[in-house]
C-alpha cells in the first residue's frame, strides 16, 4: 500500500470515529452540561426563566451564582423522593414482568427452525414499524371503561360493571410491558441463539433433569443477556413519559412526568433541570455497576 | 494403513467375557429422522469390560446409535437392555450411563472442579463425598492443580482429560465416547488411545467408543462393529475384521485390499476357485460362506500378503505384471504392479522382502504370487 492511500485510511479513521464523538459531543454532552448548569442557578419570571450562572464580577472574574437550592428541595421535599422511588419500583416491577414474558419467547425463537426463526423475530420487531406514541394511545381504546376488553367482559357476563383498566399504575405497567418486551427479547435471543446446545445433553447426561438442566446451564450462559435486556427496559421505563401521562392516573407519580410538570406547568426550569441530573445519575449508576463487574469478569478470565 | 503392522494396545478379551450375559444389548433398534433411516434394525450385544468401537463413515449411524444407547434419542423401534434391564424410553438423566461428547462440553462457567463436580452434585451425594470423589478423579489424569481453572484456561488436551473425568466420576456400567480424539493433533491423539485403552483396563468400566477412523478402532477395541447406512456390516475382533472380511466393503474399509472380480468355477471344503477376467487367471482363495458354482464374487488379497519375484514361482496363485510405481517409506516398499489386463495390484514389501526379490525397478516384470490361504472369497 502507498503512503498517500495509507494516509487516506487515517483520514478515513479519522471521519468515521470523528463524526459520531462530535455528534455526541454537540447533542448529548453540552446539552447535558446545559442541563447541569441551569439546575444550579434560581428560577425567575422573565425569558429565560432562569437567573444566568454566570455574572459580571469585580475585576477580571465573573461572579459565579450556584446554589444548591434545588438539589436540596430534591431531597427535603418529599414528593420527589416519591416521585423516584415510585418511578423505580414502577421500572423494576414492570421489567421483571417483561423478562418474565420474554425469555421463554426467546427461548423458543432460539430453538425454532432456521426458517422460522427469521419470521418469529420479524413479528418481534413488527410493531416498531408504528410510532411509539400511537402505539401507547392505542391502548386507552382497548382499556376504555367502554373500550374493547371491558366491553367484551360485560358482553360475556364476567362482570357487570366495567373495570377501572385505564389510568392506574397497572395500567402503566402494561404499557411498559408492552412497549419494552423487544429491547428485553432481542438479548436474551442473541445469547441463547449462541448457546452451545450440547451442553444441555451434557447435563442431562449427567443426571440432571431438563428443568436443573436449564437452571444449572441454560440461565447461567445467558445470564449477559437478561442483564442487557433488564438495562435497555429498566433505563427508559424509570425515566418514561409518554405511558404514565397517557395510561396513568392521578395517583401515578413518575419522574418523567413530574420533570414535564415542572418544567411546562411551573415554569421552574432549575427544579426541572435539577430531577433531569437526578434522573441522569439514577440511570447511569446501575449500567455502571454491570459495565466493572463485565470489566472485572473479563480482566480475571 | 498398517494398522495390522503396529502392535494392537489391547489385551485379547479375557475367556468367558463373551459368553457372560451381556451387559448392553440392542434389540431390532430403528431411529429415522424426517424419514431417513440413520440407525435400521440394528441388534447388538456388547459384554462387560468391553472396549467396543462402532466404526463407519460419517452418515454411517454410528453416533447415533450411541445417543440412543446414551437416551439421548429414543427408538422409534426395537428396546435397550442394559443389565439385563429394559431401559427403553428412559431418559438420559436416569440411565447408568455417562458421555463423553466430541466437543467435550465442558460447562463455560464452572471450574474443572465444579464441571467433575456436576454429576456427583445431581446425584445429592454428600459434600464430603463428592469433594473426595472429586479429588480422586482430577487426581486420576493429574489434573488437581488445575481443579479452580475454567474451561478456557486450559489446553486441548487438558479439557479431553476434564471431560473424562466427568463422565467417570460417576462411576457408570458404561462410558460412551463419542470421537473422544479428534479434537487433538496427531502426536497427542496418539498418546491419549493407548492412554484410555490403560484407563478401560484400570477402572473397569465398559467402554463404547464411536470413531471414523479404521487406525484408531483397530488399535483400541477389543471388539469392532463395522456401520453403513445404519445398519452393521460386520462385527468382530479387529484381526476378524482385517483377515476374513465378509464383504468388499468391509475389506476396503480396513486397510488397503487388492480385490479381483469373478465367478466361482469349483468349490472345495475351505477353499474355492474363482475365475477372474481381471486378473487374467483362475485363483484359489479360502471361503468361509456357503458358495454355488457360477456364483459372482471377489478375491480379496491384502498388498503385504503377496510376494514378488522375478521367476515364476510354484504358488496357489501366480500372475505376472510390470512395475508401474515404487514408494520408499522407510520401513515399506509399496509396489503398483500393473497386470497385463489393466488391473493394477498394490504390493507392500519390507525393504528386506524387496531386496530380496532383486529390487526390481520401474518398468521391470516381475511374478506375483501368494497361497491360497491368505486370499479370501468375499461374496457381499
């Protein structure tokens, strides 16, 4: 190869990993700086609706106006300690429901056919094809007090009167359940489709029955999977809007809509900003957490 | 090749084992998948203390026929009796028998310690026994300062080891091997038969191995079943199956087999004339199967049963024919000796036997000749 065509190469290099960091640079990290910045000043009425943090001093320094007011309303105030541990309850409990109904999907697409699998994966992704948004809307229709499921009911005489579905906390759940179960079926596949299946007729020859076989080798080997599955269906669900503010009821407190609150109803951008870094270290904390221990798993293996 | 030259490493089975009631027996055993026949009306008794080899090719039914003696597959015809017990539909996890697989399955996640472990633990055993057990099995293949490494951490032929252990630790009636070798390289591979061959004899255990190797069967087994298209060809003890082979097939599948196509013209108590346009001559060749005048059949002659020279030598069998190629490979000479039909006839001689035949060149005509009594008749 040239020097000029190897230089190309780098300058290749260069554009293709240069181009996502600055995209990440410009769109995630300075909004969250921005972000970061406007929760440490107080809010006021005018545009923007915040004091600047940043002021002209004496001398050549600029006066700096952080306070931790906020982050201290955070924790003193009761309904955003609330508010979180709702948001993670809510998140926990709905992500074990939906490794619960994924696994033995994926399992049973990891042990289709060849041909088949290609199809039941297919269905999997089907419903990306709509938008989020009308997906989560479409399901006050089917939870209506009039809507399908409870007229169904009252037309098979099950019950008389119809049921509360929409706008409670199971409600949100479902939603969840319902909007995340690909982000938890698509790891879980990718693991079990690389399992070395001998292994389980290993087990089973060494006098385990299908049921210990599965549980001393199957769910171990694809322990990766469910960890992955639980972060991409944990990390979103804590922070969601959409399904508490369209399934949720009054009772249903979640960070996301609260930060919504705050920010378009109170017009109080520094708290807004202030639960948006909370919610951001949350969420970061337990994907760090997973990231050293496959960190430590692979420095000692 | 010279399977027949190198000293076997087994023991002759000891007198009486075969006549003891059998301890693995298959009856009229069928398995199909999607409708092809992968193991057909396969019966089969194997006695105890046995190093049995199932041989074939790939596609033979061979590993199938251990999965099922394994429970790994159920029959779709015919029963297993192992003990004298029928065990036919019982599920792996509950028969007294233990695998160790080609890829040898080691458990990724657990250490050697924990992999040997697995069996004893399912088995509810006592910890202190399962941890002496456990101990006195790495201990057996000099595996105990390896016993908290994973399966990753350790060589070819270190997890071939770790995968036997598991399988014995259990102590089974019966250990099945299915192409326990392959994964190692040449000069380990040969190490490790005579190895398990040692190991058969000091533990005591049944072994029935599947190989597609004639080489490795030959070496190991005390007793061979010969596979095709699910179905044994032939079975006996390794010199059975190399020096009176029933069929061509199992003559060509055990080394190299010089076979000469014809009619049979006359017929005696052991031995049988057949005539043979291939080789241009009647030849007389001992037969064991009952023979019809006119019947067609092969004369099978093994290259280091013939003897070359360059007179005509007073013989059973005598023809003549040119050398077509030489081989020098140390320790043989291989000859290609065409006939004046065409035919061309392999010949293996030891470089004495060549010397003394006068070192015949390339080109050169020379006679061939052997008595009757190393040929055979094959009629399948």
């Amino acid at each position: 190869m040239s020097p000029k065509s190897l230089s190309g190469s780098r300058n290749i290099r260069a554009f293709t990993l240069g181009l996502p960091l600055g995209w990440l640079i410009l769109l995630a990290f300075l909004p969250c700086l921005i972000v970061l910045a406007i929760s440490l000043v107080e809010a006021r009425i005018g545009t923007p609706p915040y004091e600047p943090l940043f002021t002209k001093g004496s001398g050549l320094l600029p006066r700096i106006n952080a306070t931790a007011d906020n982050y201290i309303r955070l924790v003193t105030d009761p309904l955003y300690l609330d508010a979180f541990l709702s948001s993670i309850r809510i998140a926990a409990i709905s992500s074990l429901l939906t490794l619960l109904l994924a696994y033995p999907m994926a399992y049973a697409i990891a042990r289709a056919k060849k041909t088949t699998r290609a199809l039941l994966l297919m269905l999997v992704i089907l419903p990306f094809w709509t938008s989020f948004l009308i997906r989560v809307y479409a399901w006050t229709g089917l939870l209506n007090s009039n809507g399908l499921i409870n007229n169904a009911l009252v037309k098979l005489g099950l019950i008389a009167e119809p049921l509360p579905l929409l706008h409670t906390d199971f409600a949100v759940h479902l939603g969840i359940v319902y909007s995340y179960l690909p982000f938890m079926v698509l790891p879980i596949y990718a693991v079990l489709e690389q399992l070395d299946w001998t292994l389980i007729e290993a087990a089973e020859d060494l006098g385990a029955s299908p049921l210990k076989a599965f549980w001393r080798i199957t769910l171990p080997l694809s322990l990766p999977g469910i960890v992955a599955g639980l972060l991409l269906v944990f990390i979103p669900a804590v922070g969601e809007f959409i399904i508490p503010d369209l399934l949720g009821g009054p009772d249903t407190l979640m960070v996301g809509h609260l930060l919504w609150t705050e920010f378009f109803n109170n017009h109080d951008w520094p708290m807004a900003s202030a639960l948006a870094i909370a919610l951001l270290v949350l969420v970061l904390t337990p994907a760090m957490i997973v990231y050293h221990l496959r960190r430590r798993g692979e420095a000692a293996s | 090749m010279d399977a027949h030259q190198d000293r076997s490493l087994t023991a002759p089975s000891p007198p009486g084992a075969q006549s003891a009631s059998p301890l693995i027996s298959l009856d009229r055993m069928s398995k199909r998948f999607a409708g092809t026949p992968a193991v057909d009306d396969v019966s089969l008794d194997i006695a105890r203390g046995e190093f049995f080899c199932l041989v074939g090719a790939s596609g033979s039914g061979k590993t199938t026929l251990l999965r099922l003696i394994a429970g790994l597959e159920q029959p779709d015809a015919g029963r297993i009796l192992i003990d004298g017990e029928d065990i036919t539909g019982r599920p792996a996890y509950r028969r007294p028998v233990n695998m160790m697989f080609q890829s040898y399955a080691l458990f990724p996640h657990l250490s050697v310690e924990r992999n040997v472990a697995f069996g004893l633990e399912e088995e509810h055993r006592p910890k202190a026994e399962i941890r002496e057990r456990v101990r006195a099995a790495l201990d057996l293949f000099d595996m105990a300062g390896l016993a908290a490494r994973k399966p990753h951490q350790l060589s070819g032929g270190q997890r071939q080891r770790v995968a036997l252990a598991r399988a014995l630790v259990k102590e089974p009636k019966i250990l099945l091997l299915d192409e326990p070798l392959a994964a190692l390289d040449k000069k380990l591979r040969e190490r490790a038969q005579s190895e398990l061959v040692a190991l058969r004899a000091r533990v005591g255990i049944t072994f029935v191995m599947v190989t597609h190797d004639q080489e490795e069967a030959m070496r190991m087994a005390s007793r061979i079943a010969l596979m095709r298209d699910g179905k044994i060809v032939q079975i006996g003890s390794p010199s059975d199956l190399y020096d009176t082979p029933r069929s061509r097939f199992a003559a060509d599948f055990f080394g190299a087999a010089n076979l000469f196509e014809g009619r049979v013209t006359a017929i005696s108590e052991t031995e049988a004339s057949v005539e043979s346009t291939e080789a241009g001559a009647t030849l007389r060749a001992r037969s064991a199967s009952s023979l019809t005048i006119g019947m067609p059949v092969a004369v099978m002659i093994r290259p280091e049963q013939v003897r070359v020279s360059r007179e005509t030598q007073q013989a059973d069998n005598a023809l003549r024919g040119q050398i077509r190629g030489l081989v020098f490979l140390g320790s043989t000479v291989l000859c290609h000796v065409g006939l004046d039909g065409g035919k061309i006839i392999v010949v293996r001689l030891s470089p004495t036997e060549y010397a003394s035949a006068g070192a015949p060149a390339d080109g050169e005509s020379v006679y061939l000749s052997w008595p009757a009594s190393s040929a055979r008749v094959l009629t399948e």
